[in-house]
C-alpha cells in the first residue's frame, strides 16, 4: 500500500511538473497568424533569454529563429535574460483613401501581437515587440515604454535578423560606401550578398518574392542589411559622428522592420504593407498637393550645353525660362523646373555648399517676372534648393527660402543633397561641424524639417539624393517624390549608362519603397557626346507608366520633341494619378508589365519594358472594366528596333478592345510598349 501511495505521489508529482513545464513553455511563446492564415509569427525567448521570432507561410518555415534586441552606449545590452511578461493580440480591417498614390482606396487589414519583454535581472528593464501579421507581408518594430531604468536609450547596434531557410537569389544595391544610393544592382545568390540598402528582393528556388526593408523612418538611423552568416541577414543602422547611431528619449517607437511576401514578381506591386504601417495623414486638407507633369532646365546641364552657374551658357536666364514656359503652357505641363537660378553655383560647390543663397537670384533670373508670367500662362515654376548636403547652411535660410516661394506662388520644391566623400556637414549642439551620413539620425531629422516647413506655406518637396522612402508621404502627402536611385542623368554622362535590365530591377526593388522621380521621356535616346542611351523610343514611354511618381518629368529637351511629335503625344496624355495599379506580369531584372487606371478618367494605361532580350508577352485585358469598349493606342517597338542598332523604331497603331481580349507584345531588346486605353461609352 505503501509502495502504491508513493507511485501516485510520483504520477502527480511528474504531472504538475509536466503541466508546469508545459505553463512556463507557454509562457515564453507567443504567436499570431494573418487574417487569411497565410502567414504566421511566433515570439520566444530560449534557454538563455534570448528574444526570438519565427515566420511560416502556410505551415512551412520562411524565416527560421532570428534574433532580436540592441546593444547600447550607455547601459547594459538588451539582448539576453528575458521572459515573456505579457501579451496581446488584436484584429484590424478598414480602409482609408490616399490624396494621391498607386491606387485611390487600401485597405489595411491585419492581426496584430504585442509581446512584452522584461528583463530577469535585477534592472528588470522592459521592451515591447509589436508584430502586424498580413496575408502579404509581416511588419514589426520595438517600443521602448516609459520605464525609470531606461530612460535615454543610445543604440550602439540592433540585434535585428533576417534567417531565410530557403536557398534564394538577391537584388541588392551596396550599402556604407557612398553617400547616395546610386547603384547599379547586384545579383547574387543570397548567401554572397554584402552591407545592402533596402529593399533587397530576393526570390526562392521554389519563386516565392520576398522585399525586406522598414516602414516610417522617424528621428532613427536608417536600416542597412548585413548579411553575417548563409543566408541569415542582420540589420546594421546608419553610423553617426556621434558614436551611438541612434539616442533618444522614452518612451518612442522604432520604424517598422518589413518584409513583403508574395508567390511571384508582380505580386509585391500589389503590397501595400509600406503604408499601412505609416501614421495617417498629419497635414489636414491637402487638397493643394497636385499631380503633375513637368519640364525644366535641367537635361541640358548634363549633357554639358548649359551650366548651372552663371556665364556665357548658364541654363537658367529668363530668356530661356520664358521660352520653357511657353513650351510648357503649348504642351499641358503644369510644371517648370529650373535649376542654376540662384547664387553660389561658382567653384567647388560639390564639395561645400556653402556658397548658396536660396533667396537671391543671379542678375540674369527675374524670379519676380517669370513666376507671374508662369501664372499667366497657367504654369508654375519649381523651386530648386542644392544644398550640396551642407544642411547646417541650408536649414539657417529654409524658412527665409520657403517663404519666398510661397509668396510667388511656387508651390513645389526640387531639394537636393550631392555630396562628394565627406559626407553631409551638420552642426553639433556644441556649433562645431559634423559629417553625417546621408540616411543616419540626423538626417532623417532634417528631411522631416525640410517637408513640415514646407507643409506650412503649401508647398510640396521632391529630394534628390534623399533618405530612403518609407512611406511617410502617407503621414506627410506633400513629400510626393524622391530619387535615391540611379536616375536619367547617368544615361547622359555615366560610365557605364543604365543598362538595360536597370528599370526591369527597380520596378521589384526600389519602386517598392514609393515614388520616384526617375527623370524619363529622352526621346532623343542619346546623352552627353552623343553617348547611346540603351532604351528604345517605346520604353522611353512605358517608363511612365511603370516607374511611379505623382510627378513625372518630360525630361528631354523641347526640340527634340519637335522631332518625335507622335511618340510625345503619350507624353503629353498619360496622368500622374491613379486610381488603381495591377501588376501584370514580370521577373526582376527581365521584364516589368504595369496597368493604370486613371484617377480622373475612366481610361486605363499599361507599359511594359524589358531588359536586353527581345520577348513577346501575351497580355490579358482582363483588368479593363466590364461592359465597356475602349480605343486602345498602341506604342510598340517596330520591326527591327533594337536599342543597339535601331532604337528609334516605333510602331503606332489603334484597335477596339474590351476585358475579354489578349493582346501579344513584342518587345525589342532594351525595347517596351505603352498603351494609353481610352474608354469608349458603355
């Protein structure tokens, strides 16, 4: 009897220890799954204490146990000796307009865990893990509560990673080098990939699409990818000339770590994670952010015609902006650009900025007269505001710079921050200068300053050589458009040109991010010396439709626009506001087909581009809305075009089509297509 009490003892002892076990597993795990079950998140902490997460996409593991966590300046790592001390999970669904974007109406639907993390020293420092769970993609970021044990938070290094389980090839621009993002991209299996800006794309061996990068980037360093170990990546934050690459005070967020998932290219078009995971709109009415297109003194700087400062062929004269205002009011341009109209173009101003007024006009640049006249005209000129990436010289004369164009009615900005190796020059609290790089604290600080200044007198900002885009023209709709890309310019002068595959690449990597102002429509399709850009006339027009910017440059110059009148017709018809974006088909790096609706018309818009092989693509109308006839106007690569030997043959034909059609595009080498869909009555 005795022996019998003691194995009951026993059989209870190992269940309340099971149950226990079980309890405390329990408690350092936390999992949540996308609304569809697509997708699935799970937080632990291991044997050491060590944050973890998971990602499985329908049951089968994506991203294998990856670290989370900080090492900082001033206090003990956040890194290891944690529990779980709580969590929550709630659902979201709703939809929200854009003023302007891809696509008029997103919805925003999403399961959402909060786990918080507390220390088991004595410290017993606290750090919240918020992960929002998409069918489509995974958001997550590290909130940082208001807690007497840390209260100034200096980030040395985010322990963040990135474990990818299935062999995949990479689309990846170099990071830490350069202070823009001005690359041609790399393709290479993941495991050979080096320090990377995001996005990076990468593809599995089974197809699967997946876009690493972060959502709204405020006061923080931006996010490079480092790849530490096979194809595990870890993030590694902008330096600063501080040391630590991020302070700050709690209680505050970080910008949300992403990554969009989808079973094939086009796919990731149709992402909208980015901006869901933005603020909504800060600014009010926003009614007077416009759409447009543009022209400007601008392409005949870099094929070295004109120049920025002033002399025998300075750009910006008043002779010659009337003349493109005159072009620009002809044609149904709202825009003008002109850069070279103030002060302090002379000398080495690409290593220094300093010389800059962005009040004052050189002697040949009536600014007063020819904002009145773009008025009269119906036009707008845009302001222009190089700073050389001096931003302690800029910021001590944006307001004065801001409030001038407000006053003439300009009410879009071009800013821009070239910098030669030093980097950005800022001042220290302390007055002494510092140089910064291009996309650490510092300068996500000043963007930011740059766009709510701006946002106080009406007036839009397009930056060049920027920050990353991270969505924040959901936050802040007057920050329309970036660069941070290799750009048009560099078919003018750069060694080597874009090449053919470059567009094919950003539409699944850099155009994931938002807008960009790429610069297209050289008709010409030749640069500085009569270098050969290597693009045919049709994909100088798909480019448009595409590469997406609410604000799309014809950026040749008007003669030769004079020579191409029929290609320049679809220049001048295809909007800059949509109200829905289907990505049709497309591979990175080989070919991109894009269709656009038009915001203010019932007509749609498709263009399509390849890289160096010649293709035909055979296209499903089946986007087209139903009950209805639309006059397609077609723009096609002609027999024999090769951007090579014959970049300048064009088809143009028209035919009625409806949803129920396929059309079959051939497309030459470094060739496209663009189709303007002009909608018939029902």
């Amino acid at each position: 009897m005795r022996f019998a009490c003691g194995i009951r003892r026993l059989v209870v002892l190992a269940i309340v220890a099971l149950h226990a076990s079980a309890y405390a597993a329990e408690e350092n795990r936390a999992s949540i799954a996308s609304p569809g079950g697509v997708l699935s998140v799970s937080v632990s902490v291991n044997g050491e204490g060590r944050p973890e997460y998971t990602i499985a996409r329908n049951g089968r593991p994506l991203i294998e146990e990856s670290r989370l966590g900080f090492i900082l300046a001033d206090a003990p790592k956040l890194e290891r000796n944690f529990r779980i001390e709580s969590q929550a999970t709630r659902g979201s669904d709703d939809t929200w307009e854009q003023p302007w974007g891809e696509r008029r109406f997103i919805r925003n639907h999403f399961n959402e865990l909060k786990v918080r993390l507390t220390e088991k020293t004595p410290l017993k420092r606290s750090l919240d893990v918020v992960f929002r769970v998409y069918d489509d993609g995974v958001g997550f970021r590290y909130e940082f509560p208001d807690q007497a044990s840390l209260k100034r938070v200096a980030i040395i290094d985010e322990l963040t990673e990135f474990a990818v389980v299935d062999p995949a090839t990479a689309w990846w621009i170099p990071a830490g080098e350069w202070n823009r993002y001005e690359y041609l991209y790399n393709t290479t299996a993941l495991e050979n990939i080096g320090q990377a800006h995001t996005p990076v794309t990468i593809r599995t061996k089974d197809g699967l699409h997946i876009a690493f990068h972060e959502a709204a980037l405020v006061d923080y360093s931006a996010m490079w990818l480092r790849r530490v170990s096979g194809q595990r990546l870890k993030a590694n934050l902008s330096p600063s000339s501080s040391g630590p690459k991020v302070v700050r005070s709690a209680p505050f967020n970080t910008p949300w770590r992403t990554l969009q998932i989808g079973d094939n290219a086009s796919a990731l078009l149709m992402s909208d994670l980015i901006l869901n995971l933005n603020e909504p709109n800060k600014l009010g009415d926003v009614s007077w952010v416009k759409p447009f297109k543009y022209v400007g003194i601008w392409w005949g700087m870099h094929l070295g015609t004109q120049t920025w400062e002033a002399g025998p062929n300075h750009g910006a004269t008043t002779a010659n902006t009337k003349g493109m205002i005159d072009f620009a009011a002809k044609n149904g341009f709202r825009g003008v650009l002109v850069e070279g109209w103030n002060k302090g173009w002379e000398g080495d101003w690409f290593a220094n900025g300093e010389t800059f007024s962005f009040t004052e006009p050189y002697p040949d640049f009536d600014i007063e007269a020819l904002a009145a006249y773009a008025k009269k005209k119906g036009v707008r000129l845009i302001g222009h505001h190089e700073t050389s990436a001096n931003i302690a010289h800029y910021e001590a004369q944006l307001e004065a710079g801001l409030d001038l164009y407000q006053r003439l009615g300009i009410d879009s900005v071009k800013t821009g921050y070239v910098a030669d190796a030093g980097g950005v020059k800022a001042k220290a609290a302390d007055g002494t200068t510092r140089f910064e790089w291009h996309d650490g604290q510092v300068m996500s600080r000043h963007h930011l300053k740059v766009v709510t200044e701006a946002a106080k007198r009406r007036i839009a900002i397009n930056a060049h050589e920027p920050i990353k885009d991270t969505g924040l023209r959901r936050t802040y709709p007057n920050w329309v458009a970036r660069e941070g890309a290799r750009g048009m310019e560099y078919n003018a002068w750069g060694s080597p040109p874009n090449p053919p595959e470059h567009e094919p690449i950003l539409v699944y990597t850099r155009m994931l991010a938002g807008p960009m102002d790429f610069t297209p429509g050289v008709l010409s399709l030749v640069g500085k010396g009569g270098q050969p850009i290597q693009s045919t006339t049709a994909k100088q027009l798909a480019q448009y439709v595409v590469l997406y910017s609410p604000i799309q440059m014809a950026a040749d110059l008007p003669e030769n626009y004079a020579r191409y009148p029929k290609p320049f017709q679809f220049i001048k018809d295809v909007p800059t506001d949509w109200a829905e974006t289907r990505g049709i088909n497309g591979e990175v790096g080989d070919f991109a087909t894009v269709a656009r609706k038009d915001r203010n018309s019932d007509d749609w818009y498709l263009g399509s581009v390849t890289d160096e092989n010649a293709r035909t693509l055979t296209v499903k109308l089946d986007f087209l809305d139903a009950g209805r006839r639309y006059r397609a106007q077609i723009y096609r690569d002609g027999d024999g075009a090769d951007w090579r030997t014959n970049p300048h043959a064009i088809a143009i034909e028209t035919r009625d089509v409806t949803r129920d059609d396929t059309l079959t595009l051939p497309l030459a080498a470094g060739g496209g297509a663009a189709i303007r869909f002009a909608a018939g009555k029902r």
